[in-house]
C-alpha cells in the first residue's frame, strides 16, 4: 500500500471517526435533551399532584375546623340553654315558694276579694261558680261577700298554689285569677325581659 493510499485510508477513517463522534455527540446531547425534558415534566407533574394533595389537605383540615367549631357552638348553646333552663327553674320555683307563703297572708284574703269583686263587675248576674282549692275554702264567706250576690262554691284539684276562678254556666264565661295561670303567663314575659335569651 502506498503513501497515498495509505494517507486516504487514514483521512476517511479519520472523516468515519470525526462523523461517528459528532453523531455521538449529537445522540449524546439528544439523550441529554430528552432527559431534561422528561425530566422538567415530572418535575412539573410532581409539583402538581403536591399542590392537589396540599390542597386538598387543607381542604379536609378546614372542613374538620369547621366541623369541629360547629361541635363546639352547638355543644356550648346546648350548655347556654341548659343553664338558662336551670336559671328558668330556679326563679319559678323561688317564686312557687313565695307565692305559697303569699297564701298564708292577710295579703291573700285581700288577693281573692279583689279577684271575686272583679267577677261579680265581669258576671254582673247570680248563678257565678267559682272554683276554689280545699285549702281556700275558709274564704267562702269573704269571697261571697266581694262578689256582690250569692255563688256557688266547687273544689277545683288543678288548682295548686291558689287564688279562684269563676264561670257563668248560661253566658258560657270563664274568667281565672289563680296564682297558678298568673305564674304560668310570666314564662313568656319572663323569657323576653330576663335578659338571659342574650346571654
């Protein structure tokens, strides 16, 4: 082989090498390329399934806070009306107390002469009943009196604390001063001037 021949050989397979490395290269940098890319993909899949998953959490996080918070509220209004139910109590049985040492008054035979004079003005007739505890019946003669004319007298059982009421059986009139309805109507003022529905 020649000088010449020998130059050619070394030139093209100088040129093969000098191809085969820019190929190399060029798969090289290719390879390099794709990987960034798949790579910054992920990258960019990876931050969003943590930005769903955050979310998410937070999500579950806040709806527990709320959930908890509406536990809470509701478990202190059950504590707030218990305890207003408990004040309720308190202050009606006090004044059941009161009203039954009321009964042991002169206070109370005026109470009931009141009352029966009240009747005798509504009724303005004879034939009045008026409905009594057992205990009141030692007022016959007084309420009579303040009524204005002659009645007749029956033991009403529903009656508890005291006081009387009255019918007219022919007008079909029903009139009540017992302390029993007087207390029984002071719930509702009660519940709106106590203050406690504010509490």
């Amino acid at each position: 082989m020649t000088d010449i021949e020998e130059e050619k050989r070394d030139k093209f397979s100088a040129a093969i090498n000098h191809y085969a490395e820019e190929q190399r290269r060029q798969i090289e940098n290719e390879i390099a390329d794709y990987k960034n890319k798949k790579l910054e993909e992920t990258e960019k899949q990876v931050l969003f399934e943590c930005y769903r998953m955050i979310q998410k959490e937070i999500a579950q996080m806040r709806n527990k806070i709320s959930q908890e918070m509406s536990k809470r509220a509701m478990n202190a209004r059950r504590e707030l009306l218990k305890r207003r139910s408990q004040i309720t109590s308190e202050v009606f049985a006090k004044a059941i107390d009161n009203l039954n040492a009321f009964t042991g008054t002169d206070g109370y035979a005026a109470f009931l002469k009141k009352a029966a004079h009240e009747f005798g003005k509504l009724f303005a007739e004879p034939g009045i009943v008026i409905y009594m505890r057992k205990q009141d019946e030692n007022y016959k003669d007084a309420v009579r009196s303040a009524l204005g004319y002659d009645c007749i007298f029956q033991i009403d059982n529903t009656i508890k604390i005291g006081g009387i009421k009255a019918s007219h059986p022919k007008r079909g009139i029903l009139a009540d001063e017992t302390l029993d309805t007087l207390l029984t109507d002071q719930y509702q003022w009660f519940e709106a001037n106590s203050g406690l529905a504010n509490v």
